[in-house]
C-alpha cells in the first residue's frame, strides 16, 4: 500500500536532525536537478549553496567563474534596462494623472449640465453653460425634425405600395369575375350612403307597454 505524503509546512525545521537529513536530501535533489536543466535543455547552469554551517556546495555546467561574469555583465545590462522601466512608468504615471484630471473636469461639467454643482460659477461660466445648452437642444431639434420627415416619406412609400396592391387586386378581381367586381362596387356604394349616428351614454330607458 502506497502511503501519501501530507504537504511540507513552509517554515524552519526545528529539530537539528531532521533539518539536516532535510538539507542533505534537497541538496542532492536540487543539484541533480540542475545538471539535468543543463544536459537536457543545452543551458548554462550554475548553482551555489552554503549549509546553515558555512559549507560550499557547487555546480556549474561550464565554469562557475565565467557564469558568474556573465551574470554580473547580464545584470549591468539589466540595470541600464530597469532605467529606461522606470522613465516610461514615470510617463504613465504623470499620464494616469493628466486622464484623472481631464476625467475630472469633464465629469463636473456633465453635472452642470444636469443643473448641479453651480455655486461656485460666475456669470460668464453660466452664461457658457446656457449657450451650450441651447445649441444641444437646437441640434436635438434638427435630429428629432429629420425623423419626423424621414418616417412620413416612409409612411407615404408604404401607402403607395398598399394603393398599387389595391388597384392591382381589384383589376384581378374584374377580370376574373365583372359580376363579382359589380357587386362589390354596389356593396360599396350602399355603405357609403348608410349614416350612423354616435351615442355616448347610458342607453334610453325602455317604457313599459
């Protein structure tokens, strides 16, 4: 039966022993690690460690002094890097605070629009704000009037379209029955001649014979 192992707790070992069994094992582990990272993938690996008593413990795929070379010129280079890093999110911050203000002022603007936040206007602030306003309700008028007219010519299209169909239907009809077509046309003219009379109330009272 396979037991399984409970997950090592993060902190310091406190017992002498046990931390140095612990050492020995993660050490050889780490070091066998690192030479197969530098076999398998052809990398440049270099690995330094030092007990708790001082002891050195290496390795290195090639040579642990021109790794170590290598590092510091990499690290150089990375320096110059991290510069140029921190002037751009320097500029992204000053940025971020320009976007902020502007988002700021735009905000307050909108709310004065809307009738707030004007105590602290003067006359000619106010004054803006109403000519602002009334050109906003002049443009809203120019595009609620172009709808109006946009939606009455496709009303009318729409009408002549119903007209051509009648006038299309009815010529059917008298070809494929003029009796038919007469009748209709009497039928029509009879219901044009009925007057109706339109009676809002209560309904007369019907008196007893």
């Amino acid at each position: 039966m396979r037991m399984v192992r409970g997950k090592t707790e993060m902190k310091r070992i406190e017992n002498t022993t046990s931390r140095q069994v612990t050492f020995s094992k993660r050490r050889s582990g780490l070091l066998k690690k690192a030479f197969e990272l530098s076999v398998l993938c052809d990398a440049e690996v270099a690995l330094i460690i030092f007990s708790n008593k001082g002891r050195l413990y290496e390795f290195s795929s090639s040579s642990i002094n021109k790794t170590l070379e290598r590092y510091h010129r990499k690290a150089k280079e990375l320096g110059i890097g991290k510069i140029a890093v921190q002037e751009n999110l320097q500029k992204l911050k000053e940025e971020v605070v320009s976007m902020s203000k502007k988002i700021e002022l735009l905000d307050v603007s909108k709310r004065q629009l809307l009738g707030g936040c004007l105590e602290s206007c003067s006359i000619d602030e106010l004054q803006q704000i109403e000519e602002t306003l009334e050109q906003s309700l002049s443009n809203i008028r120019a595009r609620k009037s172009q709808l109006f007219k946009e939606k009455m010519k496709q009303l009318k299209e729409e009408e002549r379209i119903l007209v051509d169909e009648n006038a299309k239907l009815r010529e059917k009809c008298e070809k494929q029955s003029p009796v038919l077509s007469i009748t209709l046309q009497v039928a029509q003219r009879e219901v044009s001649d009925v007057e109706t009379e339109l009676f809002i109330g209560r309904p007369p009272e019907r008196r007893p014979s």
